[in-house]
C-alpha cells in the first residue's frame, strides 16, 4: 500500500482538486492547472518519442519562465533527471557541466543559444538541443572542420541536430499520452551543481524522497495556502527553487514568472497580480528595500517573505518588516540538503521584543525544520558545542533531506558524509534557547591575532550606518597580526561616508580587534546569480587596497 514519497504526487493531487484554478502567469500567458499540466504531459511524450529513457538527464539553461517551470515535472515524470543549470556561467562552463552531468537533451532560453552553439563540439553526447524561446539555425558540432569529422566522433543516430528543435511546436504537436514509469522514491529527481567558486562545479544528487521532505516541512513551517500568488524573485536552477517549484504546486497556489529580478518590476507584479509571497537571498531583499521611492511608496502590506542563501543582516531585516511591512522569515539550509534544514520559528516571547531586538533574532538560523533531521553544531572531534551562544563548531546534519551524493565525485561525497553526518562548512553557535547562529564561512572566519573575527557580524554593523547599503567583510594578510579584517562597501546612491567614519562607527559598537583596518568604497560587489557575495575575489582584490 506505500506509494512513493515523490513531489509528483503534489501534481497528481492538485491536477484532481484545483484544475480550474490560475497555475501559472508568465507575461501575457497564463495557465490553468489543468492547461500547465496538460502542456507537461505533452512535454514528456516529446521526449519519449526523442529517445529519453528512464535515468537520462535533460539539461535546462532557462530563467524563470512557464517552460522552466514545466521541466520539474514533465522531465521527472517520465523517471529523467533534470540537470537546472545557472544561466549566468558562460560558455564553458556549460560546457562542463552537461558533459559531466551525461545530459543527453539540451534545453536553452533564447539568451543562451549562441553560448551553447559555441560548445557543441564538446557535446558529444547531446543528442537533441531544444530551443524553448527564439530560433536559431544552429551549427553541427566541428564548425571550421569537416562534416565527416563531425560524423566519425559518434554514431549517426546519435549525431545532435544541426539545429535547434522548437519547443512550443513539439508541446503543441506532442501526444498528451506517455509511458509512466515506476519512479522509487531513493530514484534521482535532479543534478543541482554547486556554484564552483573554488573548484570545478559539483553535482548534487537529489532524490525524489528528499524534494518530497523538504516540501512537507516548508508548508509546515511556512504555510503556503491555495489563495497565495507566489513571485518568482528566487532562480527556478538554484535547489530547485528552494523547491516552490512543487510547494506552491502542492498547495495549489499560483505561480508568477519573473525572468529578471528588478526591484521596479517587483512592486509593479506585486500590485498587478496581488502577490503574497515571495523567496529572496538577502542581497535582492537590499535592492527591493533601496528602489526608488515611488516605486515602494504604495506597497502592498502583508507580503511574506522567506529569506536565506546567506545570513541576513538584522538591520536588512528590520527594513524590510518596518519600511514595507513584509513579514520575514528566515530559513536555512544548501543545496546538499534539498535545501532547508533550519527555520528562525517566532516563538510568543519575541512579540514582545522591539523590532530592533526582535529582527537580531530574526537574523538566526534558527532551529530544525519537524522534517529535516538530526541537526549539530559540533567541534573537530565531532562533539557538540555548548548552548553558551559563544564557542564556535560547525553545523552538520543527518536525515531525509541530505542529498544521496555528489554525482560521479565519491572523494567529495566520502568528504562531505563522513562519521554519518553531512558536514556544512558553516561556523556557528547554538544559543541558551536552541536557536542555531551562524557566524561564518569556516572558510571565512577571520583570525587575527590569535582572536576569530565573524565577517558576518562585522557586516551587520556595517549595515547599520546610513550610508551603507552594501558591505562584504574579509580576511587579508598583515604584518602585525597575521591577518585583520578590510571592508568593502557599497554606499547608497547620493550618500557620502568615508573610512574613518565607518570605522569609528564600528568602534563604537564592536570590540576593537573585530573592527575593519581599512575600508574599499565599490559600486558593486562580485556575486554569484544566488545573491551570495564571492569573497574570495574581494581577498584577490589587493591593487585596490594597495591604491588607497
């Protein structure tokens, strides 16, 4: 009598309750459940009849639109695996990921077909590349050598098509009838590469039982009902959407296309379509609570907020629920975990905090999601810290929503599983109450003179001035104390501030050894297409420190 536990079971049930409910709005085209899925059953046919089996893995490279979204459920559903790729690497890099994820069907917004044409030549097992928006010839894949060349690398049966297949004419001309294979719940649902900031990309192998977990423990912990209109300000690629991609789905709420996130254009679909939810990393939260004025001046109150990818600054916070009157809760969790493993619950004692004091617990990991699993913070000897809210170890977790490895990498998977345990990377503390607080990257954690330095808290402070709207704190080499921590800062547009001022408004909140030596003034800090910073260029950034 088991059924597997599966986020296709979400579509089975909401395609029987909500067909003719609003599924899906993507500029001028919108969707009942019943049309979504119906173009998703037709979707999977094509494939079929394309020659993907059970196991393959069909590659997107996609902003947020109704052909994105249509991917986490028509590919899975035939027993594929999606392969989501960050539609903002270049060339090679997609190169490398579709060859090492074995993807055999490649799937490309209009926006990245060049880039995709400019690789084909070390796509040899692509069999079919699809166009989801625009059209373009394409090119066989040794353009400049000859076409037997090209023919003698692979079987003609295997050759990929010259040019590009349109996706809308094979969703309209496919069949709505599909082979619907087993799927086991341990089966792979998708391959979500990490961002490769200091080594190649890896391959996070998620199951469809720990998509399924993760889901039933967002709508635990952060209701989603049938009357929600969810905006799509959180990349589809990045863990599968936080996976909304099946939440809002499961509840049968109604999802919103945004295919580039600019803050105007968030306020102008959160007024037009009455949106009442959306997911955000911190740093997008900065830029919606820095749009122009007139933009924010009639926001609609009452809009919720999920925040993670990186901790969010207590101020960041505080902006947000006072200014826009959006409610935040913050949530943590990384790709390897499908991704949430913490939630900062609001317990009845915080209502009676200030919202100043009220939004530094905010700012807090919080404590287990009922479905994530075991969670520790833990020293080297795998011991756990003491809830003094001060002694630092790192976070690991164990449960259904740790991912079932790294694909074709067991050195990795054997590093980051081992003693039964997925190990995070993150430093933190646990606090008298439970509540888990992250302080760093353990990569990250500033020792200067023997004392460890939280970039993160550093940057909360750094928030707070006025003038700042965007701070990155890190670790360069000194003379004296081995290390000391240099900002880089971001000022809000119009504002003046200069380092001294910034320093002796750290000095006066923090104690002195944590306090930047010297302060970098940017007009922009390097990201990845997840909203978190890339410290590891600010720390190559020396000719610009040496300039001051």
């Amino acid at each position: 009598m088991e059924v597997p536990l599966t986020p296709l079971e979400f579509a089975r049930r909401t395609r029987a309750l909500y067909a003719d409910r609003e599924a899906l709005v993507d500029g001028d085209l919108r969707l009942t459940y019943e049309q979504f899925f119906q173009r998703c059953d037709r979707w999977s046919a094509a494939l079929q009849k394309l020659g993907v089996a059970a196991g393959d893995r069909v590659a997107y490279i996609a902003p947020n639109t109704h052909a994105q979204l249509e991917s986490f459920y028509a590919v899975p559903q035939i027993g594929a695996v999606l392969v989501p790729i960050n539609y903002r690497l270049n060339h090679e890099e997609f190169a490398y990921i579709i060859t090492h994820s074995g993807s055999t069907v490649v799937c490309a917004h209009a926006d990245y077909l060049e880039a995709v044409d400019r690789v084909r030549d070390q796509l040899s097992g692509v069999r079919h590349f699809v166009a989801l928006e625009g059209t373009r010839e394409g090119r066989l894949r040794a353009e400049g050598a000859s076409a037997s060349l090209a023919k003698a690398r692979v079987q003609p049966s295997e050759r990929a098509e010259a040019g590009w297949l349109d996706y809308e004419s094979l969703v309209a001309d496919g069949s709505p009838s599909f082979v619907r294979p087993e799927i086991a719940e341990n089966d792979l649902l998708t391959i979500n590469y990490t961002s490769g900031t200091t080594s190649r990309p890896k391959g996070v192998m998620i199951t469809h039982r720990n998509a399924y977990m993760n889901v039933v423990g967002t709508l635990l912990h952060v209701p989603v009902r049938m009357t929600d209109r969810y905006l799509w300000t959180l990349s589809m690629f990045h863990a599968n959407g936080w996976t909304f991609t099946w939440t809002v789905t499961a509840a049968g709420g109604t999802h919103v296309c945004l295919r580039k996130v600019d803050p105007v254009k968030v306020f102008e679909l959160v007024e037009r379509e009455a949106i009442t939810l959306l997911c955000a990393a911190p740093t997008v939260l900065i830029g919606i609570a820095n749009a122009p004025a007139g933009a924010r001046a009639n926001a609609r109150k009452g809009l919720r907020v999920v925040t993670a990818g990186a901790s969010p600054a207590a101020a960041t916070i505080e902006r947000i629920e006072g200014e826009l009157g959006w409610p935040i809760t913050h949530v943590y969790g990384l790709t390897e975990t499908a991704p949430f493993i913490t939630v900062c619950e609001p317990r009845p004692e915080h209502e009676a905090l200030s919202p100043a004091d009220r939004a530094v617990i905010k700012s807090r990991q919080g404590v287990e999601l009922i479905t994530s699993g075991d969670l520790r913070v833990v020293d080297e000897e795998m011991r756990d810290v003491p809830r003094d809210g001060a002694t630092v170890g790192e976070i690991v977790v164990r449960g259904n929503v740790v991912m079932k490895g790294y694909y074709n990498d067991p050195e990795a998977t054997e590093k980051a599983l081992r003693g039964g345990y997925f190990h995070s990377g993150d430093a933190a503390v646990v606090h008298p109450d439970g509540y888990v607080d992250i302080r760093d990257r353990l990569k990250d954690v500033i020792i200067s003179g023997g004392e460890n330095i939280s970039s993160v808290e550093v940057e909360g402070v750094l928030l707070r001035h006025p003038a700042v709207q965007e701070a990155a704190v890190v670790g360069l080499p000194d003379s004296k104390w081995g290390e000391a921590p240099h900002a880089f800062v971001v000022l809000k547009p119009a504002a003046t501030a200069t380092s001294d001022e910034l320093r002796t408004f750290t000095r006066d909140r923090l104690a002195h050894f944590k306090c930047p030596h010297s302060v970098t003034f940017v007009t922009e800090l390097p990201k990845t297409a997840t909203g978190k910073i890339q410290k590891f260029v600010l720390r190559g950034k020396r000719s610009a420190i040496a300039a001051q």
